[in-house]
C-alpha cells in the first residue's frame, strides 16, 4: 500500500514542488520514498513496505528506461501473471507486483486492467510518447484525483498531495456543497476542491499533448442464475475462503478488524490471524467489543480492543478532516480512525469486511415487506391516486406506505444515508451556494442504465456506483492511510463478484429482518448460530446522546455561531436544529453533524478564511 502524487508540465517540471507533494502524502508511505523527474513529467511515490521489502523502490524503470511507473494497490494474481510474462520473455529483477504490472502494460497495453485480481490505482508515463497513462480499479478500493490547471495535468492519491505546488490554485467547489446535504459525502465527479475530480473506477486515462482522453474497463452488471440455495452458499463459501487466501499474500503480518457482524466474522473465520482488532464505545448499545471477544475465544484467537470515551472523539474530529481530504459526515468514519490506529501498533496489513452489503445485498433498506411486494402489484395509477387521497388525511400509521408504494424505487432510494432533502438542503444554505441540481440528477443516470431491474437490484446497482466507492471505501482507505496501515477488503474481488452477480434477488432476503442470506447460510460451517442471525449494526456511536449533554451542545452552537458559517448556512435555522434536538424534541444529530463535518474540515482546508492557525495532523 503506497501513495503517489505527480505533475505533467510543458515546462520544466518543479523539483522542490514535487517533493514537497510527496511529503504531503507520507503518511501512505513512510518506509521510502522515491521521485522521478524529467523534462516535462514529474512523479513522487511514497512506500508502505508490504511484498519485497528489499527492493520493489518506486517510481519503477522499464529496463529500457522507456516507462516509468508509480502503483498504489496490491496485485493478487501477479504471480501467475509473471509465469505468463516470462513465457512471453520477460525477465524481472524483483520479486514485487509491481513489476509485474508493469511488464504487463508493456505486453498487453489498456488490456493488463481486464487480467488483474486486486486492488490498484497507477500511472505510468511513457517517455517515448510523451503520454500519461493512468487507471483505477473496477471497485474504486484506491483513490485516484486529477486536475488541470493552465499548462499542468496533476494526479494523485489524494486532492492534499496538490496543493503544496504553486500551480495549484487552492478554491472550494460550491456545487458540492448541496449535494453533500443529501448524500452525507461528496456526491459529484468534481471534488470539493474546484476542478479536482475522482477517475471513476473501472476506468482508465490517456493524457497526451495537453488533452485527456478516458475510457472505461469494467461495468457492474447482474446475471441471475437458478441454483438451489445449498449449493449457492456452498459456492460462496469457496470463492470467499480463496479470496481471503489470496489477499493473505504479505512478506508482513496481517491481523483482521473484527466487529459484532457476519461480515468481518466471516474473514476472521477464514484467515484465522494471530491478531484481530475492535472499538466501542463505553455507552449502552454502542459497544461490540464484547461480542468480537466472545467470537474469538471461540475461535482460539487474540482480540485487541479499546474503548472510544467522547473526549477523544471530539478531540480528533479535526485530524479526521484532514485525513479524510473531502468532508466526511459518516459516523463510523471516526471508530474506523481509532481501529486503525489500534491495529497499527502490530501490524502493517489488516483484512476487513467492506463490500459484502453491496454484493450480497446486506442493507436493511433493500428489505421490503410481502404486503408491500403485493400492493406494488396493483396498477400504477390506482397506487398514484390512493396516495394523494391519504396525502389530504391527519398521519395515520400505514400513510407512508401507501405514499412510498406510489413512487418508483428511483424517486426514493438514493443510498444509505438519505440527509437533507432537495427543499431543505435550499432552505439551510444560503443563496450563494443554493444549486437547480438535486439528487435526483445523480441517482437517475444509474436507475436508466438498469431500469428493467427488480427494485433490490437497482438499490445494489446504485449503492455499488455511489455509497461504495464514494463513502464506505474512502473512508477506509483514508482512516486507514492515516495510521500507515493496508486495508485488504476479500469480498472486493473479481470471482466473488462474478458469483454474487449470479444470486436472484428472491434469494437473498428471508424472513423480517434476515438480509444477504446466501452469506450467513455459507457461514454455517463456520460460526456460532447466533453470529450467523446476528443483525448488522455498522460501527454505533453515540453522537446522538452526546449532543444532549450540555457541553457538546456548546461545542456545536460555537461552531454554528462562527462568522465562517453565515458564508454557507442560514445559522439560525442550524440553531433551530441544534435546540430542537437538545430539548428532546427532535433527532436531528445527523443533519447536524453532516453540517458540523464540513464546518470543520472547511477551517482544517481554508483557515485563512476562517481566521484559524494553519492545522497540522497530530496537534
């Protein structure tokens, strides 16, 4: 696991900028670091040690000095693909995967993306043709960021890594701001930081001569197959078990997080590690660090926890921020910061059970009732016209129903975090950064490509293009980078999709509440029973009691009442908020610190306009 960062210049690229790039990412990489630099290319690689420790240096030469790469990722298969490479005459000169995917591009060009297992996200210049070739993998597990700016194609791991050059024209993105209200994350192709946008995964880019060309790999699509639902699980099973050997691959030791779920349990019970790692918190129902113990010593295996109080909490919040490059509003994000840390102190690789929800369909939301499959059934403007007769009525319990039933799953569902809506989202902010786009103008593209599909199946289809890449994998790649720590995710893997991809959706939910069930019955063998039914539960935190007590509402009116705040939000309104869920009135914690979040990664990132000291991670 590593970071890089880079420029294409038609001048005379900027040796001190380029390394000062570098350093902003070390935390990546804090084993080495490596630049490159020639008459119009520049790249800097920092090095998190993991296959090879002796060599595998980047940026890495072609042996005719031709092609330069700078690789962030692992590459599960790069063993077997090197047996391929050598009987079509390549030779190496290491042991890393990185040369091999190297000699890959140099063999198949664009076509290497189809043959790699793994995580990735890479450049490689070509000093011949004066041409950046830069990709993502098909899950969007590692980061990649780019921008123009005058004369300058910078890239990156992060949008951080750019802002030391004195090319780069540090701005806010106001358009981001509105959506990041509904979606709890930057929802958009461009960042936060105006004109730095992501390279969408499963695809590929070719900048040459000033212009940009891009070109996608890999889309994600659904071929439902019958199967009996003993041999499906068994299927699972198989397919997971040589995943998570495959991401065991390390010359390091690799420990595993570990939560109360089936998903971290199920890698915990395959890869078996000498160490797994878990958080809580001291409040009631916000604490599975005694069920990860209880799974454990079940297993024979060695749990390391700690226990999160709300000082700490709060304290880090900043160094959150920074880390997480873009506002980040996902609660967990901050247990996942604290887990890191924890499992940084022993390992350098730790396996996780990101992904399974997505692929297996483990979200509640995706469940619906046999009553409410039934009444979908009725004809559509029969559904239209009961809906706006209960519209006119006082609430009644079932009036959500036959409202929600009314409307396609494509003017409902937009992820697992659903803010602010379009009109509020209007009313919070101030006209400035008021915007005609809504969420539906994010979420309708993905709904048209799959428009034929059953209602779970587009609920997936979305959450794998939006909430995955976008909230749940950034966030655990950036908590995780920030402590120098690889996080593997075994069920993002190409053969455990094309197995997943295969499930019909009539299979996958059972009972009220029973969710991804092909998975727990392919864990049978592997689990206690309670661990098999257990519900998912994410990473709880109290945040909701915490700003009940007087003086974390203190700690969020000083943030609402800061002159840097009128800029954006309507602050009386954000007071409203805060008052109405102080009081017991309300529950209005998510849509405050959805607020709160950008609040403060906006001093973190601008704090000449905020009249803040400059931050530094770990003050």
């Amino acid at each position: 696991m590593c970071g890089f960062t880079g420029f294409v210049s038609r001048c005379a690229p900027d040796s001190d900028a380029l390394r000062a790039m570098g350093n902003t990412i070390r935390h990546r990489g804090p084993d080495g670091e490596g630049h490159y630099i020639d008459g119009h290319c520049g790249i800097a690689h920092r090095r998190l040690s993991i296959i090879d420790l002796a060599n595998g240096q980047q940026p890495m030469l072609s042996p005719d000095g031709r092609y330069v790469i700078a690789y962030n990722g692992e590459i599960y298969n790069f063993k077997l693909l090197r047996e391929e490479l050598v009987s079509a005459g390549h030779s190496f000169l290491t042991n890393c995967d990185t040369e091999v995917l190297l000699h890959g591009y140099m063999e198949w060009g664009p076509e290497v993306l189809k043959k790699l297992r793994g995580m990735f996200a890479f450049v490689i210049w070509d000093k011949e043709k004066q041409e950046l070739f830069g990709a993502r993998d098909p899950f969007g597990i590692k980061p990649f960021y780019y921008a123009v700016m005058g004369s300058l194609f910078f890239f990156g791991s992060e949008c951080k890594s750019f802002l030391p050059h004195p090319g780069f024209k540090k701005e806010l993105n106001p358009a981001a701001l509105k959506l990041y209200l509904t979606f709890q994350y930057s929802a958009l192709n461009e960042s936060f930081f105006k004109g730095v946008y992501r390279l969408l995964p499963g695809h590929y880019l070719i900048h040459r001569e000033g212009r940009t060309e891009f070109a996608s790999y890999h889309s994600f699509s659904f071929d439902p197959q019958p199967m009996p639902l003993e041999k499906r699980a068994e299927q699972i099973r198989k397919v997971v078990g040589e995943s998570v050997e495959a991401h065991q691959i390390s010359d390091v030791e690799v420990g595993a997080f570990l939560s109360g779920g089936i998903d971290s349990s199920v890698i915990t019970a395959l890869s078996r590690p000498d160490k797994t790692y878990s958080v809580g918190f001291a409040n009631k129902n916000f604490d599975e660090t005694g069920e990860a113990k209880a799974l454990c010593e079940e297993l024979g295996l060695r749990n390391i926890s700690k226990t999160i109080s709300a000082e700490e909490f709060f304290d880090a919040l900043p160094s959150i921020q920074y880390y997480a490059d873009e506002p980040n509003a996902n609660l967990s994000t901050v247990p996942l910061y604290f887990l890191s840390k924890l499992a940084a102190q022993d390992v350098k690789v730790v396996l996780s059970g990101e992904g399974a929800d997505e692929l297996f369909g483990g979200y509640i939301t995706y469940h619906t009732t046999k009553p409410y499959r039934a009444y979908r059934k009725a004809p559509l403007p029969l559904r239209k016209a009961v809906a706006k007769c209960v519209a006119k009525l006082p609430r009644f319990h079932g009036q959500g129903f036959l409202t929600k039933a009314a409307k396609g799953i494509d003017q409902t569902f937009v992820g697992q975090a659903f803010i602010f809506d379009n009109d509020e989202a209007e009313r919070v902010l101030t006209p400035a950064y008021r915007s005609p786009i809504t969420w539906h103008d994010v979420t309708e593209p993905y709904f048209e490509t799959i428009k034929g599909a059953d209602d779970l199946t587009k609920m997936q289809y979305l959450d794998l293009h939006l909430w995955q890449p976008l909230d749940i994998l950034r966030k655990a790649d950036r908590m995780t980078m920030a402590s120098s720590l690889e996080l593997r995710v075994p069920y993002l893997d190409r053969e455990v999709w094309a197995v997943a991809r295969s499930i019909p959706s009539n299979q996958k939910m059972r009972g009220k509440t029973m969710t991804k069930y092909p998975l727990r019955m392919a864990a049978v063998p592997l689990l206690p029973d309670d661990w098999v039914k257990r519900d998912k539960k994410g990473f709880p935190v109290p945040f909701i009691a915490w700003l009940r007590q007087e003086k974390y509402y203190n700690w969020a009116k000083d943030l609402i009442t800061q002159d840097y705040t009128a800029e954006f939000f309507d602050q009386q309104y954000l007071l409203d908020l805060l008052e109405q869920h102080y009081s017991g009135k309300a529950r209005t914690h998510r849509k405050l610190y959805t607020v709160l979040s950008f609040l403060i990664w906006y001093q973190v990132y601008f704090p000449e306009r905020c009249g803040a000291e400059p931050f530094h991670p770990g003050k």
